[in-house]
C-alpha cells in the first residue's frame, strides 16, 4: 500500500493520536478511513446529482388522494382577495 505524507498543526495531531486510540488503530488508518468516506460520500453526491438530472422533467403534480386535480398557478394568485 502506498504511504502518504501529510502536514498538519500539532492540535491537529494530538487530535488525530486520540481518535485514533479511541478507535484502537493508527493515525495513518485513521487518516485513510477518513480520506476513503470522503472519497465514498462524493462518489454518492455524484451518483444521485446524476440520476436527478437523468430524469424527466417535472411536468404535472402527483394526483391527489382524493381524486381531484390541483389548481394551476393562475388560479390560485387569480383571487380577489390578492387584488387589494
């Protein structure tokens, strides 16, 4: 496995050390895991990007329960009460 060479403050560090020994493994798999759920989490931001925008577009609501259809946009601003 290659190795990577990292800097950082040493708050930074004293961070890493204790999480890593909280978790009973090194500050370089630690680092790792970290580097990888970020890698994992833009790899799933990307994918679901991709399958919003794959989709058609939305053209008609979704039917209602009761079986009656939605008003349109010039029906509901087109009320009196909004012409004061």
């Amino acid at each position: 496995m290659p190795n990577l060479t990292i800097t950082t403050d040493e708050e930074t560090l004293r961070w890493a050390r204790i999480e890593a020994a909280k978790q009973n493994t090194s500050v370089s798999k630690l680092v790792g895991e970290m580097l990888a759920r970020l890698r994992r989490q833009d790899d799933d931001y990307e994918r679901a990007m991709q399958d919003f925008f794959s989709r058609a577009p939305y053209l008609d609501p979704p039917a209602r329960a009761d079986g009656r259809r939605w008003p349109t946009r010039e029906e509901l601003y087109d009320r009196p009460v909004l012409k004061r």
